[in-house]
C-alpha cells in the first residue's frame, strides 16, 4: 500500500472508514466486521478511523476488539465532541475537562494506551477554539495522543487551532457529489501543512454502483433522512452516478475505484477513507490506488459532477446546523 502524509503522520494512501460497520447504519456480523478489519491490515489498510459516537461507544468496542494482539499493526483514529449521555440530543462539548474524560473513556473501549490520531468530532461554538485545543494538547504531552486532528471546521478556527498545536489532519466531507472543500479549506490545509482527511468518499455510497433508485435503501437505513437520498433529489443524483458509471466502464473499473482514484488524484495529501463490512469490498477499494487517471479522465469526471452538481444538502437540517461553517 502506498503510503500519504497528515502533518508528520505516515499512514497508507486509503483508510478505513468504521462507521458503517455493524452499530450505526445497520446491523451486522460482528465477526464478519473484525475478520474485515483484520484483513485491512494484512492488506496495508490500517488506518482505522472511528469516532465515541458511533453507536454509542460500540464501534470503538468492536475496533478494540478486532486489534487486540495486534496493535502494533495499525494506526487508530477516534474523534470526541458529540455527547454521549441519555438526553444529551445531540449537545456538542469541546470543553478541556470533557476533552480529558472523552479521550480517558475512548482508550478504554478501545483497549489501548494512546490513541494516533485524536479529532475534535465537531467544534462547540460555546468554547474558544485555543481552550479545546490546549487539552487535546496536554494528552500529547501526556503520551495518550500521538497526533490532533479537527472535523468540520471553519477556516478560521482551523488556523486559531494550528497557532495552539500543529494541527495532523482536517476532516471533512469530500467526493465528486461534495466539493465544498475545493475553494478554501483544502487551500488552507495545504498552506498550513496540514493533511486531509476524505469521509464518506463514495458520497454514502452513491458511487459504490448499488443505489439506484429508492427501493435500493432499506426500510430503518439512516440515509433516508438525508436530503440527498429523498424524492427528487435523490433521482437528480442518481443521474449523476449513472454519468461515473459510463466513465468507470470505459476505465475498466467500479464506479467506486473511479471515485476513488480521483480523490487521490487530487493531490498527495488527501487520504481518503472509505468503509465496508466486506473483505472483497475492501481489497477493491485498496485497489484504486493502481488505477491511473488521465487529464482527459480527470476533466470527463469533473465535467460529470461539477461542484453543486448534488442535489440536497448533504446532512438534514438538525446537523448541517452543527458545522463549524
């Protein structure tokens, strides 16, 4: 697997995005999940990314448990900021004394004594930036925290952020249906050293070649309540997938490989990580970092799905009010 860099942090090219397995969207094998994620790492694919949140503390559970004997192996990425607490409703905490008690209680499911990659989840508008920042700092200091990393951040909280701790990574929604990114935060990242960090790379599955059409979610899937993924706009954006299809076939590729392979066409410092409870799925994914992409490809691509091309916004109103703009 070839290798990338956020900040000073080596880690493979592709990651591995945890939120999809069993515990969040769906339900699931949990021994298909863990032979999954420990095949990623005999494979090369071992940054591992999840989050406190993801089902409740769960995700992490399960993470530990498919690393244990092996930490050694990969490099573990969590993120706090989302409250977990009966009632909480969302709430956002970026205070330095739940920054402290998040990262204690993340190691603990986890299962291991430092954390590689520790993101601010979401930025609490009720906290200087510099205070949140200052405690991710002190669990560096204290070897629990190898590197820091914000999620959805503002330009300038980014750069407020980075004057208090270098800042590894920024991670943010980016795909050929998200490329918000494009005109200021990924310019910034790069002036500032800073990596990126791709989520949800095949736009929640829209470029993995199975959603077309309603009937292609399930009844409890938790898209449905995105915007992207309902009525009309979901119609709009499946035309947009069918336009990577064509392009995919004359590569000779899944639509997914393609959508990859453009992501990290778009520069040495984005690392995307796409998820999956599949072995073979997993080893596809990996394999996008073969596929070599012409100027003509590239343009054909971007001339498919400009920025705005998606219709709907990309989270429902509840939570795009919780990006830090």
């Amino acid at each position: 697997m070839k290798k990338r860099k956020l900040g000073s942090l080596e880690v493979p090219a592709i990651g591995f995005g945890c939120m999809v397995l069993p515990g969040f969207y769906f339900p699931g094998s949990e021994e298909q999940a863990i032979a999954t994620l420990r095949r990623a790492a005999d494979i090369g694919v071992n940054f591992l990314d999840t989050a406190d949140v993801y089902g409740n503390g769960k995700n992490e559970e399960l993470v530990g448990r498919a690393i244990a004997g092996r930490r050694d192996d990969y490099l573990i990425a969590t993120k706090f900021g989302n409250v977990l607490a009966p009632g909480a409703d969302g709430a956002i905490d970026g205070r330095p004394q739940y920054v402290i008690e998040a990262c204690e209680a993340s190691l603990k499911r986890l299962g291991i004594e430092t954390i590689d990659l520790y993101y601010q989840h979401r930025v609490d508008p009720r906290v200087p930036i510099e205070d949140t920042v200052g405690a991710m700092a002190r669990l560096v200091e204290q070897g629990k925290v190898r590197h820091l990393g914000l999620s959805e951040a503002a330009p300038q909280t980014i750069r407020r952020a980075h004057k208090v701790h270098p800042i590894a990574a920024l991670q943010t929604e980016y795909s050929l249906w998200t490329r918000d990114a494009e005109s200021e935060i990924l310019p910034l990242c790069r002036e500032l050293g800073i990596g990126y960090v791709a989520y949800s790379p095949l736009g929640r599955g829209i470029f993995g070649g199975e959603i077309r059409g309603a009937g292609s979610l399930a009844e409890n899937d938790r898209r449905k309540a995105h915007p992207r993924f309902q009525g009309e706009n979901l119609a709009a954006n499946i035309r947009l997938a069918a336009a990577v299809d064509a392009i995919a076939a004359s590569k000779g590729c899944s639509p997914a490989q393609l959508a990859l392979a453009w992501l990290l066409a778009r520069g040495k410092d984005i690392v995307p990580i796409p998820g999956t409870r599949r072995a073979d799925h997993l080893e596809a994914n990996a394999a996008a970092t073969g596929i070599a992409l012409s100027t003509a490809d590239i343009a054909a691509l971007e001339s498919a799905c400009p920025p705005g091309a998606a219709r709907g916004t990309r989270y429902p109103a509840g939570a795009m009010g919780k990006l830090n703009g």
